[in-house]
C-alpha cells in the first residue's frame, strides 16, 4: 500500500482490470489515503501520460510518521 502525490506531469487511474482510466491525477492529487488510513486493498493502478514526479510513501513509512506523534 502506498500513497502517491503527483508532483508533476499527469498519470491515469485504472480500477481493477481496466484498461480505460476511471480518473486522472494532476500535480498535487493523489491516491491511495483511503489505504492508509483503513489498512485496506484496493486494485487500484497508476499510469503514467507522460512523464511524472511522484512523492511515494509506503504503508510503513505512513505507520512510522503517525507513531511519532
């Protein structure tokens, strides 16, 4: 689980197996909050346009920041 924060360019979100974007992220969106926050999974993808800077923050690092406070 992580979550993604679009720093630049822009990337589609595909749900499941889906080929077709659901959404896309422009810079300063993001996706996967839900995840961290819940500790669930979902089958959510992310791909690219063109190309992106991203901030990646995995499950782990999420626990360690909220655990320090």
């Amino acid at each position: 689980m992580y979550l993604i924060i679009l720093k630049s360019g822009k990337a589609d979100v595909l749900l499941g197996n889906e080929t077709e974007p659901a959404s896309v992220l422009f810079p300063g969106e993001y996706i996967g909050d839900y995840q961290l926050l819940f500790d669930t999974i979902h089958h959510v993808s992310v791909r690219s346009q063109e190309f992106v800077e991203a901030l990646v923050l995995s499950f782990n690092q999420f626990k360690n920041i909220i655990d320090l406070n």
